[in-house]
C-alpha cells in the first residue's frame, strides 16, 4: 500500500461513533473504511448517479477534453457537487459531510486562516476528541495540505470529504466581525466614547475598519442587496445606545450584528471616509458611492446617511457585478412571456414599459434587453439615476439635477444623438412621459420602468400623467408588469401536496390539490427554506383592441380583461405554474403578489 493509502486509510478511521447519530448530524460514514481499488466513476455508478453508457460517454469526452470523467459529468449536469463529494468520500472510505444539517463548530474553524483555508481548500469544522479535529475538504487526496494543517494546528487531523459549494460556502462566511467587535471592546474598557473623525492613516487591521469590511464582505457574499445601520435609543428614550445591523437578502431584512455604543462613531466615520462624505456633517442626509473588491469580485456599494431622532443611520446598497446576468431566458419568464415580450423589443419602433414597486427588478429586465439588443449597427443611449451597471457599446448617460441634467432633459438632447434605441431609467413626471412617447413616434425604440401595480394600469397611469390618449395607443407596443419572488432551498425544500382549501385561503381559485414543495431551512440557505429569487411576469402586448379602449380611456379593469381574453397571464397565474414547478411556494407567491 502506497504512503498516501496508508495515510489516508489511519486518519479516516472509525473513531467508534454511532452511524445513525452521525448521519442524523450530517455525518455520512462510507460503506467501508480505506482505499478502494475502483475508479472514482465506477464508484459514481454502484450508487446509481448515472448508468454506465453516460460514464463511457463522458470518458470519451474527458480523453478529448483532457479532463477528469467526473468532472465531465459535473459540468454537464448529470451529476451535483454533493453528488460528486459523496463518491469521492465513497472512493477513499471516508466520512461524507452535509454542511447545510452539520453546525460548524467555528472555534476549531478559527484555528485556521482564510488565507491558509484557501490555499488547502479544507476547514476544520469539528474537535473528534482532544487531540483530533475534523477537517472538510473537497480533495482528500491532498495529504500535503493534511499534513501541514496537523502541523498548523498542533493537532492530529482526520479527513471527510465535502462538496467544492458547501467548502467556498464556508471559508466566504469565516468572516470574524464578532471578534473585530470584542477587539474593540476589549481596547479601552473603560475610555470614554469619542467621534472617530480619520482613520485613513489607522492600520489596515484596525478593529473598526475589519468590523466594517466584514460586514460588507458577509453581505456580498450572502447575496445581500442592501445593508442598514440604524441607531437604537435605550430604555430611557436616549440615543446611540447601540447600531443595530441588517441585511436584506432575497428581499427580506434579517439581522446580522449589533455594534456596541463605543463604537458607532469609529463605524459611522468609516463608512463616510470609504465613500467620500463629510465626516462633520451629521445634520444633513450624504450621499456617495464607493467599489470595493470582495473575493476577487468587484463590487459597488451605494452609501446613503440619513439623521435621525436615534442618531444618525447608514444605508449601504451593495450591486455585485458579476452575480447579475443580463440574459433574457435567465429572468425567468415563461416561454410565452418571453415571446410576446422579445417580438415587441425586435420592433423598429414603439415604447417597452416594464412596471412594477421598487425593488421588483425592473433595472435587471431593461438590462437584460439592451443587452439582447446590443448590436455593432445599433446606437444604444440611456440617461439613468444612477447608471448601476455600465455595459460595453452603450452610451450611458447619468443624471445630475445639481447641474440641470435631468430625465427630460437629457432625454431631448439624447433625441438629437442619432439614437436607434433609448433606455430612460424611470418615467417620473410628465415633461419625461411627453419625450418617451414622442420618441417611440418618430421612429425609436424606447424602453423605460413606470411605477404600477400591474401592465393594464400603465396605460391609464400615462393618461393620468397627461399624456394623451391617442399617443398612448399609438406608441406603446408592450407593457411587462414584473415581481420577485424567493426561490426555494433546492437542498432542503420539502414535497408537499397543497388542497384546494389551502390554495383558495391565499386567493388562488382551485378545485383540486395540487402537488407541490415548502420550504425547510438548513445550512446553505440560512434557515429560511428560500435561496436566490426568480421573477413572476405578465406581458400586455397593445392589441387593436386594447388600443380601442386606451383611446375611449377604458378603465384597467377593462383593459385587463380584453389582456387575459386575448392570452395575458396575471402575475398570481404565472406564480402558480412556478409554484408547480418546485421554484417558489404558495405563501411566497401570495406575499409578493398581494391583491395583483
């Protein structure tokens, strides 16, 4: 037997544990101890992953390609990461961990830096005994990084296997921001609060600046869209007593820290230093910006301070660049949807509205369509509050009312640069609704967001503006009324099946029940069942008919109901068939949705 079997073989012994406890707690013990003989896709066919014709297929793809058979199978989908993990743990007869049911045990993982769990690709995540710890890896063939992290940690090591996802999961969240608050604690006990007005000749460790930066850091790598800081007044009404921290993830706040009294002012400071804001100025709202660079990725982050009765409180708004994906079938409309909507985006001229409360992902669908209609032979140009994103070969411009740059207009000067398309952030007032519909006249096409609650309720809130009819009807092409919803934890969601009582108590009319999934929680998704957010959408294409009623000023219900005689799904139908799809459930669905 080779060293690295032997190895292998005494550090992945059984160290007497009960299999159905470990199991329970996301431990999975192998069928066997040692090294096995087999190939790892032979290993992959005994636990029926896939049949053998696939894995012959693949290694004739790997031999071309010159990679690995398994990892041929991963790439294509017909194996998981969990999946893959769970056979390599088979091939080596080791024990196989869940990170999403197993509770880490932090104090073994901060025996370990992220720098050096990086560079091994393996994390400590549990003490076996005194002497023994736990280590995840995703490659426990790397007996080099077993044994310096013995050495590391003055501890013997016993390897488990853990999927390359649930392993960069865990090294992301080792962000010590509780320890960067004891810290500062810690310091000065007993010092009295002072304001914190420079610090950007403190030390790169500096306890304020790693609090700040880890926070930002856990909320980018949670998917965070935003991050509040808001001052707390003590019993006695008094404010700063201390800054409570949180996150909207899939757009739902949930807490995240709490930063103690001492430390407010250093917080507060940081923020307005990193994005150019007047640190002495607390009585008036700032606003800034600021990039920052978050495990290799770029990331803008929107710094809004506001004074308040408590103290004054922060809004951060975090754009992580490279997790959007500005592609159409990405959105998560339906076949009919994206047909009705891509016909009408494929005109020469017209005006596309997408509509819907802030927050519901209108800027990600315009994008999604410049970027489909990003041709060498076409000259795009957006004028946009702020420019979020800034995409190649588009002319992008920003607005700036301090300097008399608004939406109107720009949007006129933006009418005399030759454009064939037009993107305008946001239709907000008359003077921009009066631009938008005469450019989409004279042989533009001109896309923009209103504020509605559904598409029939566009036409009548451009009316409403002062727009008139007959320009409404003969401008607007298509109207998408959009929303977001949470997409539920492919790991831990639940089948269910739903009664048509059930379905009827949240507004959906059914006779039957239908099968569906709930959500859980574990691990990967935080504990809340949901995990990432797909959109809901329903696409008014302006039919003759519909153009009839905009001009007679129909109401939105009638408007509505020549939509769906005509084939428009509402946004509560489109959410039933992702409710059937095992994407979403029915009380999310219900909770976006509302009354729409």
């Amino acid at each position: 037997m080779n060293e690295q079997s032997r190895h292998l073989r005494a550090v992945g012994a059984a160290s007497g544990e009960d299999h159905h406890d470990e199991r329970r707690n996301g431990i999975t013990p192998p069928r066997s101890r040692g090294v096995t003989s087999r190939f790892l896709t032979d290993v992959i066919v005994e636990l029926g992953m896939v049949d053998r014709d696939r894995v012959q297929r693949a290694e004739q793809e790997a031999r071309s390609q010159g990679t690995p058979p398994e990892r041929v199978l991963l790439e294509e989908g017909a194996i998981t990461s969990v999946q893959l993990s769970q056979a390599i743990a088979e091939r080596y007869g080791l024990d196989h961990l869940d990170l999403g049911v197993m509770t880490v045990d932090m104090a073994a993982a901060n025996l370990l830096s992220t720098a050096s769990a990086k560079r091994y690709g393996a994390v400590p995540v549990a003490y076996v005994d005194d002497h023994t710890l736990l280590l995840a890896m995703s490659d426990p063939a790397n007996v080099l990084a077993i044994d310096d992290i013995s050495l590391l940690t003055h501890f013997d090591v016993r390897p488990a296997v853990v999927s390359e996802e649930d392993l960069a999961g865990l090294i992301a969240r080792m962000n010590r921001f509780e320890d960067a608050v004891k810290e500062a604690v810690a310091e000065d006990e007993d010092s009295v609060p002072v304001e914190v007005v420079d610090l950007r000749e403190s030390a790169d460790d500096a306890p304020v600046i790693k609090l700040v930066h880890s926070i930002i850091a856990q909320a980018a790598e949670r998917g965070a869209s935003d991050i509040h800081f808001e001052p707390q007044a003590d019993e006695e009404g008094r404010p700063g007593r201390e800054l409570r921290v949180r996150m909207r993830v899939d757009g739902v706040l949930t807490g995240l820290t709490t930063v103690p009294r001492r430390m407010i002012g250093g917080v507060v400071s940081r923020i307005k230093i990193m994005s150019d804001l007047d640190i002495a100025e607390h009585r008036l709202p700032q606003d800034g910006r600021v990039s920052l660079t978050v495990e290799g990725r770029q990331v803008d982050v929107r710094v809004v301070t506001m004074p308040s009765v408590q103290g004054e409180s922060v809004v951060l708004r975090v754009l992580d660049k490279q997790s959007i994906r500005f592609e159409l079938e990405k959105l998560g409309m339906q076949a009919h949807e994206l047909g009705r909507f891509r016909r009408a985006l494929h005109r020469s001229h017209g005006s596309v509205l997408v509509t819907g409360p802030t927050g519901s992902g209108k800027s990600t669908t315009l994008y999604a369509a410049l970027d489909e209609l990003n041709t060498p032979e076409k000259n795009i140009i957006t004028i946009e509050d702020p420019v979020e994103y800034q995409m190649p070969g588009v002319t992008q411009v920003q607005v700036n009312p301090k300097a008399g740059l608004t939406f109107a207009t720009g949007l006129r000067s933006m009418m005399r640069a030759d454009p064939d398309i037009l993107m305008v952030g946001e239709i907000r007032d008359r003077d921009t609704a009066q631009i938008a519909i005469e450019g989409a006249l004279t042989g533009h096409t001109v896309l923009s967001t209103l504020h509605t609650n559904d598409a029939p309720s566009a036409t009548t809130r451009l009316i409403e503006m002062g727009i008139e009819p007959f320009l409404v009807a003969s401008a607007l092409e298509c109207v998408v009324a959009q929303r977001l919803v949470r997409m539920l934890c492919s790991h831990c969601k639940r089948r269910v099946l739903v009664s048509a009582q059930v379905l009827c108590d949240h507004g959906f009319r059914s006779q039957f029940d239908i099968e569906a999934y709930e959500p859980v929680g574990c691990g990967r998704c935080g504990g809340s069942g949901y995990r990432g957010r797909i959109g809901l959408y329903e696409v008014m294409i302006m039919s003759e008919a519909i153009r009839s009623l905009t001009l007679t000023r129909g109401s939105a219900d009638q408007l509505t109901a020549v939509a769906i005689s005509e084939g428009m799904r509402r946004l509560r139908e489109d959410g039933l068939e992702k409710v059937k799809a095992g994407l979403t459930s029915i009380a999310e669905v219900a909770r976006v949705t509302g009354s729409a």
